[in-house]
C-alpha cells in the first residue's frame, strides 16, 4: 500500500519561538494598561507631586512653581524673565551682573546701588540682575560660564549662601541632574510622582541624616571656580556676605519643615558659610563686601529684615545699596 504523505507535525521548538513575541506584546501591553489605570486613578484622587524642584530641594511651592519659574536643563530652574533678561543683556552689555538667590532676586538694593553709582561713574551705572530663587553657588558656577561671562561684564557681585546650607531631600545639588525626559515625567506623570515619592521615602528612612544642598567645601570650591573663570575673562569679583536677623533661641519655625532638620543649628551653620565666603575671597583677593557684619553689629538691624530674618524691606534695601555701591568702588578703583 502506499504511504500516507500526512506532514510531519511542527517542532515544538518552532512553535515557542513563534509564540514569544506574542507574549511579550501580551505583557507589554499589561503592563501599560496597568500603568494606565495607576494615571487615572491617581488624577482622579487627585494626587500630585513635584520632584523637581519641589521635593529635591524644598522650594520654590508648586503654585510658585507654576507662576514664575520654568524648567532649564542646565539650572535646573530659571524665572519666568530668566531668558528675556538674558537677550537683553547680551545686547546692552552692562557693567555689572548681580549673581544670587532670593535674597538678591526679591531685593531692589541691585537697582538702587547703580543709581549711587551714577552720581559717581557712569561708566559702572549699567547692570542686569540675573539672580534666581532657591539657588545655590551650584547654579551659580553654572550660570557663569553658559550664560554671564558671555555678556562681557566688568564686575560681577556674587551672594549665595543661604540655599546652599539647607537639607537636600535628595541628593546635594551638585549631583542632581534630571535630563529633560525626567523632568517631563516628573512634572506630568502621576505614576512617575508616586515612584519618586515612595522612592525619596525609603531612602529619608535609610539615610535620615540628609546632606546639605552644597557642602561647605563644596560652597568654597564652587566660589574659587567662579572667581577664576571671572578673572580670565577680564572682570571683577564682589562677593557679598548673606546678613541676617536670627538669633539663638528665636529661630523661624518655618525653617524646620522642609530646610532643615535641627533648628538649632541654623545660626552656627549660616554663620560658618558667611565665614566661608570670607575665607575664599581673602585667599583669591576677590573684593569682600562683608554685609553681614556690618549689619549683624547694627542695633537697628530688625529694622532691615522681612519676619524670616533673610529677605531685606525698603530700609534694610538701601542699607544695602550703600555697602554695595561702596564695594563696587573699591573694586573697580582699588
């Protein structure tokens, strides 16, 4: 009889290899749905949070956020009229760049020392203020080398010192470096916030001792840098000392929440990176505009200071405007 020509059945083998990416689209595709869900449900509950900058460095707020800073990828944030001010200066170039925080930034002691320095030198009486809150000498060294230097400044003022003090909740500053896709997901995926969040817990609970923003040798080094890059370049330094009002024993509550996790340290720490900035300008010859002891020796200082101790009103402004101005003299006509 003839042989059946029925085919020889397909090697399992075969058949597993054929059915493995079916699998993986399968898994791929459970995967995201469950993703999915998450992102639903954790909008619809409403839930929200900001790594960057919110929760690794404990301000700006989030609605502050969402008012007045965009994200950079080099400095992580900038004000709103970061950029504008920017262009601006790279066309008018002016004399003098104002580097800070907030202390800077929310003062208008930057404005009024040019108008001091107009009844003397109007060829100084030119400047741009491009300081950002919540900046550390971190952003500062960075800034200076991207986006100052460029503008070709005769005298650059220099006042950190405040941020670079504070508990990280993540990382120091100097290691943190979200890349543009990290900070999309962080500012617009709920799942993503809920990983940082539940990751950034685990590790307060391993690690409960945080580290500052910058460290103080870090805090010297960032200012030597700056002062370097600066005297290549042609111009002058003014580092100014960061005054304040607190006082052993009347600390600001609100200063333990988030920026540090011993209040009592808070005058000894701010103390020792006002010594700091001493220091470095006394070992590279940068010009030392020392506010924070001239203020600290005025009986009058309460005067000066906003209720946190740290952000000047219209009198602690002016104050300001004087030393500063006088600073700039002495730098410019040593």
């Amino acid at each position: 009889m003839p042989r059946s020509s029925t085919p020889s059945p397909e090697p399992r083998s075969a058949r597993s290899a054929a059915t493995l990416p079916v699998l993986a689209l399968l898994a791929l595709g459970a995967v995201v749905a469950a993703l999915a869900i998450a992102e639903v449900a954790l909008r619809w509950r409403h839930f929200h949070y900001r790594p960057f900058p919110e929760v690794q460095f404990g301000w700006p707020e989030p609605q502050t956020i969402a008012d007045e800073f965009l994200t950079d990828p080099d400095l992580l944030w900038v004000t709103k009229g970061y950029r504008q001010r920017l262009r601006d200066a790279r066309r008018a170039h002016p004399a003098i760049v104002f580097l800070g925080d907030s202390c800077v930034e929310f003062s208008r002691y930057p404005e009024m020392t040019l108008t001091r320095l107009a009844a003397v030198d109007a060829s100084i009486a030119t400047g741009v203020k491009l300081s950002v809150p919540g900046w550390t000498t971190e952003q500062g060294r960075t800034q200076l080398g991207r986006d100052v230097l460029s503008i070709h400044p005769r005298l650059v003022t220099v006042e950190f010192g405040w941020n670079d003090h504070w508990d990280a909740l993540g990382p120091p500053d100097a290691d943190t470096h979200p890349g543009a896709i990290t900070q999309w997901a962080g500012a617009h995926l709920r799942v993503f916030q809920a990983y940082v969040k539940a990751r950034e817990g685990l590790e307060v609970r391993r690690h409960p001792d945080r580290p500052r923003r910058v460290s103080l040798e870090r805090y010297r080094e960032n200012l030597r840098v700056m002062i370097a890059e600066t005297s290549r370049a042609g111009a002058r330094v003014v580092l100014i000392t960061a005054p304040s009002d607190h006082e052993r024993g009347r600390e600001p509550r609100y200063l333990e929440a988030r920026h540090l996790k011993q209040l009592s340290t808070l005058v000894p720490l701010h103390e020792a990176y006002v010594q700091a900035t001493r220091d470095v300008a006394a070992e590279t010859h940068a010009t030392l505009c020392d506010a924070a002891a001239t203020i600290a020796a005025d009986p009058r200082r309460r005067a000066y200071f906003r209720h946190d101790g740290i952000h000047f009103v219209d009198a602690g402004d002016r104050l300001m405007s004087q030393l500063v101005a006088a600073c700039i003299e002495r730098a410019v006509h040593p």
